[in-house]
C-alpha cells in the first residue's frame, strides 16, 4: 500500500553502522512502489548497512526505517 502523496523511496548504505555513503535527500532513489531494490558494485568481504527513507512529491523525506546489515560473500 503506498499513500496518495508518495513519490519514491531512497536507499542509504555504507560500510559502518549509521554511517552511509550518500549525503542526506541524496540516497539511491529507487521509486514509487518498489518493494525490492539490487545494490551493486559492493566489496567482496566487506559488511554493509541499509537503511531506506520514503519521501514526497516536495521533497519532504521521512527518518531512516531500522537499519539491517549484510556481509557481501
């Protein structure tokens, strides 16, 4: 379920814990609706963390969802 005003959602990822690679309002943005989201050119080895931001057709971005990790084999 999206709501009425929902542009698009953004994902934020790095390699330390609350620390991400894109500035905020700069995350990788992967639309409206989308319910899966492929990150590629990871390190192999490393440990990464996401978290993912919904915002709104006047740019307005909501606080990070819960961060989660994975160690990319």
């Amino acid at each position: 379920m999206t709501a009425p005003n929902l542009h698009g959602y953004r994902v934020y990822y790095g390699t330390f814990a609350g620390t991400y690679l894109q500035s905020p309002g700069q995350g990788v943005p992967v639309g409206n609706g989308a319910t899966t989201y492929q990150v590629t050119g990871l390190s192999t080895g490393a440990t990464y963390y996401f978290v993912v931001t919904a915002y709104d057709m006047q740019g307005n971005e909501s606080p990070y969802s819960n961060e989660v990790f994975k160690v990319i084999p």
